[in-house]
C-alpha cells in the first residue's frame, strides 16, 4: 500500500512523525480516514478514537480537539490532547470520568454543563481506547 | 582614623559577601530552572511552528471570507497580550520586552491581557486598559488557562472589542540570547503568493465550510501559539536571570578583591605609622 507523510503534534510534543498508510481521526462532523494522495483538505478535530496505520499494523490513540490538514506534501493531526492507546492510564480515566458525573450533576449554570460535558465525553474516549 | 576606614572596608567586604551568597544562590536555582524549561519550550516547538506553518498554509489557499477571524476589518483598537516575568533580577528580560512593545504599539489605541506581574505593572504605568488582571503569576498559567484566554480573546475579537490581536513574548534562542517579539495571531491574514491565479488542485477543500473550520480552529490556534510563547518566554526568562545572577556574582568577586586590596593597605599604612611614632618616641 502506498504511504504518506503523517505529523502529530500536540502541546506535549511530537507523537508522530514518519510515513503512514492511513490514519483515521473523528471530526466534527465523523469520522474520516484520509489515505494516499488525498486532495488538500482541512477540517477541525472533535473528541474520538483515532488510528494510524503503518506497514499494516493499526495502532489506535484518543485524540481531540485542534485540527486535520492535508496538503500534497504531509498530512498533518494538530490535536489539543492525543495519547496513544497503551499510554492511556485506565485508573486515571475513570476516575475523570467519574469527576465529571459529578460535575454534571451539580454544575450551575451552562457554562459549567458544558466543560463538564466535555470533559467526560474526552474520559469515555479514553477508557474505550485504552480498553 | 586608619582602625575606622579599616572597619568600615571590612563592613563592606561583608556586605558584599552576603550578596554574593544571595547572587550565587539564585544562579543555581535559575540553573535548575532553566534546564527545565528549555526541555518543556523544545518539546511544544514542534507544535507551536507546525500549528503556525499549517495554519499559514491553509489561510493562503483560503478564498472565501465568511468566517470573522480571516476578515480584515479597520483597526480602531489593538489588543496586545504581554508575556513577561513575575520578578525582576533577570538582566534585561522585562525591559527588553516592554521596549519591543512601546515601539509595537506607539500611536495605537490599545488594550492589553497582561500575563505576569511585571506586564501588570507595566499596564498600571503607562495607563493601558486591561481586559483582565487574572493571569499575573505567569509561573501558574497551565494549558487549561490558556484555553481560557483564548475564549476570552476570541469572544472579545468576535464581538469587536478591538480589531487586531498581538501577541508580545521573547524568543528562546539560546542560553545566552532571548529575542522579543511582537507576533500577529488575528486577524489570520498572509501574504497572498505572486503567480495570482490557481490550478484548480491547489484549492484546499473545507469540511464542513471554510467559515465553520475556522471558527472551529481558531480558539485552539490562539490558544496553542500562547502556550508556545509562554514556554519560550520561561526559557527566555530562566536563562537571562542566570546570566544576569553569574555576571552579578562576578562582579561581587571582583569588588571583594578590590577592597580587601585596600584594607590591605590600609592595614599596612596604620602598622607602618605605629612604627613611626615608636621610633619617634625611642628618639626622643
């Protein structure tokens, strides 16, 4: 299969940087995989399940916020937070998700909803990948 | 009149001692600091510039204008966010920056986001309204903060509060050099390549829409280029505190040298004329 050059990049530093068969990222508006010679394509980055495949092999991470770009040289993932699927700690994960529920529960005002909203929705990502 | 000039030489010797101490000891901490920080700016470098590069990219093959951050509007106000230090003792860290800034914004209605107590100052001195005063430790800013101000600063753009988002922070060349800059985050606009026309497979496809993307996007933008900056600027600020605390310790080194060469002196010219009246009286 041919292959592309791939970048991920998040605040915490570079998480990939080589070539790449597919890589399949969920979007605001769904999932999408983009393969070899894609046009040039943007769109932004919701919270989801991501997967990168080299050689074959699939290796999934949770990923959201920030954006996907394509261009004919590379394909780039800008992404708020991105954390492979053997780095997610599972404790830590469902103890937010848990933090959030309460959250939820008490949050005042729509503001708070949200966040907390947020929040679990980026902690029920994480279990699911890391599962 | 020797015995007092002798004692008032040694107050100062130990005076200056006890700076030095205080010199030498910010230093290593400084030291400290800066080794982590550098770690931490290197390791969001890739980000901020791939964050940068790529949004470059799709602003110049962007062709439609809906969406309010990639519109070019009159530029009544100016917004600046100043990242600077919560203490001086770092050379020219905080000077060096404010200048930048006063030459940036000279002739321009402003406002600024201060980070760091030396910004607010900064504000508080030269009278420039402040959209908040909540971020003056710039030591406790997290990623969470950031993405705080990004929403303020967005809304506010949004909204029309001012026309122009800048963002003033200082580079991290190297241990021994720190840049200030005064870097434009919106509205996102670049120089448009020569050539003009397009082949139609250079038009980047936007999904949903162009205006939705970069609504989407652009709050993460800011949002990762203060990051960035911040990281850049606690390197920057690390490094000139250590270079400033070493040349300070150096200096205390070598006025310790200089006095204790004159209490020497002195120490000598009030034995020598003991022996003179001695001799004198022995005379007599």
């Amino acid at each position: 299969m041919s292959s592309f050059h791939l970048q991920i990049v998040t605040p915490d530093g570079e998480f990939f940087d080589g070539p790449a068969e597919r890589v399949k990222v969920r979007t605001i508006n769904g999932d999408v995989a983009i393969l070899a010679g894609h046009i040039p394509y943007v769109t932004a980055l919701g919270t989801g399940e991501a997967s990168v495949t080299v050689d074959g092999e699939v290796r999934k991470a949770a990923a959201s916020g920030g954006m996907l770009s394509v261009t004919p040289e590379v394909v780039r993932v800008v992404a708020t937070t991105f954390e492979w699927a053997e780095d997610i700690d599972l404790d830590r994960a469902k103890r937010a998700k848990e933090k959030a529920e309460e959250r939820i529960k008490k949050a005042r005002d729509a503001k708070e909803l949200e966040l907390a909203k947020v929040k679990l929705s980026r902690a029920l990502v994480r279990i699911n990948v890391g599962k | 009149m020797a015995a007092s000039s002798m004692k008032d030489i040694k107050l100062r010797i130990k005076s200056v001692e006890s700076t030095m101490q205080i010199t030498k000891a910010m230093e290593l901490v400084a030291s400290s600091k800066v080794r982590k920080a550098k770690q931490h700016a290197e390791r969001t470098r890739p980000y901020f510039t791939t964050l940068y590069a790529t949004l470059s990219d799709i602003a110049e093959n962007n062709r439609e204008f809906s969406s309010v951050y990639v519109q070019d509007r009159p530029v009544h106000k100016t917004c600046y966010v100043i990242i600077a230090g919560d203490r001086g003792l770092a050379g020219g860290y905080n000077a060096n920056l404010f200048r930048a800034m006063e030459e940036h914004r000279s002739g321009r209605d402003c406002v600024a986001l201060p980070i760091g107590k030396k910004a607010v100052e900064y504000c508080l001195r030269n009278n420039i309204p402040m959209l908040t005063q909540a971020y003056s430790l710039v030591e406790k800013v997290s990623l969470g903060d950031c993405a705080a101000i990004a929403g303020l600063l967005c809304k506010a753009f949004r909204e029309g509060e001012f026309d122009e988002l800048n963002m003033a922070y200082t580079n991290f060349v190297s241990m021994l050099s720190q840049q200030p800059a005064v870097m434009k985050l919106l509205p996102l606009h670049y120089e448009q390549q020569a050539g003009g026309e397009r082949t139609p497979e250079a038009v980047t496809l936007f999904e949903p829409s162009s205006g939705e993307v970069f609504n989407a996007i652009v709050p993460g933008y800011v949002t990762g280029l203060l990051y960035g900056a911040l990281a850049e600027s606690e390197a920057s600020e690390q490094s000139a505190r250590r270079a400033a605390m070493d040349a300070a310790s150096k200096n205390a080194g070598e006025m310790i040298e200089s006095l204790s060469l004159h209490y020497n002196r002195a120490r000598q010219a009030a034995i020598t004329q003991e022996i003179t009246e001695i001799v004198a009286g022995a005379e007599n």
